[in-house]
C-alpha cells in the first residue's frame, strides 16, 4: 500500500469516529445544547480539525443522523419464519432498543425544530418509515401494487409506533416491554378494523391468524377483545 | 368615538384581512412557494404596507398558523350528550373538513420543514393536539390525574388522527367519510388493547360500551371484531 492510501483511509477513519463521538452527544441531548467545542473535545482534537472534516455542526448532525437511521432501518429486518406476531414482537424490542439508547435525540429528531428540522434530516426520516413500511409488506407476503387500505394501516401504524415511543420517553411510566407487546397487538387491532370495510384485507389477517400459536400476541388480543365484548 | 380609536381599529382589521389573505393561500400551498408580494396583490395593498403590519413572512404565516389553531381547536369541542361514538364520530367529520379545506398547508406544516419547524408554530401544534386531548378527556369524564396507559391510548390515537389524514391526503385514495369512521372504530380498539393490561381502563371502556347504541359505530365495531376472529 502507498502512503497515499495510507493516509486517504485515515481521513475516512477519522470521520468516522467523528460521527461517533456526535452521535453519542445528539442521543442524550437535543441539537441545540452540543458544541463543536464538545465534540473536538470528546474525539481529542482542536475544533478547527473538526471544522476540516465537517464544515459545520449541521453536516456533523446529519452524518450523525445518517448513521443512525441505517442502524434504526436494519432494526426492522427479521427473518421471514415463525409466527408474524412473534417477528413484530422481536422488531419491537430492537426498536425500543435504539429508542432507549438515542431517547433524548430522537425525541428532539421527531419533535421537530430549527435545529433538525432541514429537508435533508427529514428526508432521512422518511426513509427509515419507508425501509419500516417495505418490510411490514414483505413480512405479510403483499406485493405491489398495495392495497390502499392496507397501505394506510402500516404507515398509519409506524407512526403510532413513534408516537407510542415519544409518549413512553417523556416519563417512561409505563414498562416497555408492555407497550413493545401492546403495539403488536395494535397492528392487529387496526388492521381488523380496516379489514371490516375491506373483504381482501379480511382474508389476509384471518390467515395471519390462523397462522399464529394459541399462547401467541395476535391470539391473546382476539380472546381479550372478545372477552372485553361479553356481557 | 374619536379619530384615535376608529384608527386603531382600522388596523387590527387590515392586520385581520392579512391574515386571511395569507390563511387561504398558506392552506393550498407550502409557505416556501407563498410570496409578500403575492398576499400583498391578494390583499389590495402595497408590498411595503405588508411590512409595516407584519415585519416578515415568518410572522405573517404565524399569525395565519394561529388563527388555524384556534379554529382546528374549536373543532374538537362538541356537546357532552349522546353516545361517546356519535360525538367523536361528527367530531372526525369537523377535523376532516378542516384537513380538506387546508389540505397542502396542513401537510407541509405536519410534515415540518425550514419554512415551517420554527418552535413558535411547533408550539402551536402542540396547542391544538393538548386541546384535542383535553377535550377527549372532558368527554370520557376522566379528570386529573390521568393515567398513564389511558392518557397514552388518548395521545397516541390523536397522533394516529393526524397520519391518517395525512396519509388521505396524500392521493385521497380512500373515502374521507370511511376513514373518519374507522378513526372512531379505531379509538375504541386502541383502549381494547391497552385495557386488556388495565383493570381500571377495561371498567371505563366497558361503561362507553353499554352506553352505545346496537348500531353505533363502538357496537358495530365489537360485532366485527367477534366475526374476523371466528372459525
């Protein structure tokens, strides 16, 4: 290897660790509340070195952000086996995960603001909703084109589960392995709704269920909901 | 009366025209491709007459975003009388309106962006969303302390209202008088699902559900709900 190389992967490495050091400091705290000055400081360089590899705290936020939103889309991918409401239930810790660990971040992020609200940042965060929304569709076996009302029930679902995540931030008084399990049996619990109105939705969440295990998330909703309906 | 006061009052009605002006055109397009000179034709003025009234855009959208505010609020303030379905069911019909008549601007405000994702207008979203759930509240006959898996079931579900009629908006693919129903049907499936955890919450929802009528949207919903999970 010549110098050249050498050097060009140091730059990279460099950057990388950048990002790393800016990604940690924008998960606890909002955009706003992070310097520069911080940032040199954390990676153990002067702040004009960190203005050389990024020329200015939004570029930084933004690789930050980058990195973190092909993290929180990976999150979504699972294995296409077993019972679609154990798959969610897994996706939903994986999600609670990245929320647990970016929680003040991605609060800041979702809320919105001059700080992070750029057309870049939420281009961003239209594609993890999208990579989310591509494998909900894949998981169910739906190809395109998408029904308009089972559509709407996946994207109107992903940001029910954003909001569920906001709202167990802001306090966390509510355990979050009860609303991981909750917003899988919500996905269930909306799309019989949709599917009232829908005879081919219908069809396909009574094969979901039937798909799923007696002792499975799906299964334990429809006997609740139903018990809730008695007399 | 003098001179003095009818000239005051001349302004706070001009200021009250701009407003408007800038309301109709900020509801069909995004702020970014809404103009001062194009409210200031709109209006019948002079550019620089604008100015002196509101010294930027920003503020003029503000002032528009506000006056929205106030009436997208009102619109969830319905007679506590009658079945808990039907109110929420006209109170669906009034927001749905509402996203219709400002249709694009609503989307480029919930969507954010530079032009609009100032901490003033985020403010005032969150204004209209703490009216909603107050009012949500005041119509369940809960008052403080809220609990928590009751005050999540509420936020969520206005947060779920907003995606949905985003969502509709984006093509309206689907009925508005189906989603605004199902929206209703939605609500009572989200506390289903919560109540199945909360003891306190499943006495309270079978309480709204004994209060429906046989074909009120909650009754019907139930009905379905039964008919998806059987053999």
């Amino acid at each position: 290897m010549t110098t050249g190389v050498r050097r060009r992967m140091g730059v990279e490495e460099r950057r990388q660790q950048l990002i790393g050091v800016a990604l940690e400091l924008f998960s606890r705290r909002s955009p706003d509340e992070v310097s520069i000055d911080e940032i040199a400081s954390r990676a153990g360089i002067s702040r004009p070195l960190v203005y050389h590899y990024f020329p200015g705290k939004l570029s930084l936020y933004e690789a930050a952000l980058r990195r973190a939103a092909e993290d929180l889309a990976s999150r979504f991918e699972e294995p296409q086996e077993g019972a679609l409401g154990s798959r969610l239930r897994r996706v939903m810790a994986r999600f609670f995960d990245f929320v647990d660990a970016h929680g003040p971040g991605f609060a800041a992020l979702m809320r919105g603001g001059p700080a992070v609200g750029s057309s870049a940042t939420n281009q961003l965060i239209d594609s993890v909703r999208q990579a989310a929304y591509d494998q909900m569709l894949s998981h169910m076996g739906v190809t395109d084109p998408v029904p308009a009302r089972l559509e709407l029930v996946v994207r109107s679902w992903i940001s029910l589960v954003e909001s569920t995540a906001l709202i167990w931030l802001d306090g966390r008084r509510l355990p979050r392995e009860e609303l991981e399990a909750q917003l899988v049996q919500d996905f269930a619990a909306l799309a019989a709704v949709a599917a009232a109105r829908d005879g081919e939705l219908a069809a396909l969440l009574r094969e979901m269920l039937r798909n799923e295990p007696g002792d499975g998330p799906f299964t334990d909703l429809t006997v609740r909901l139903i018990a809730l309906a008695g007399p």
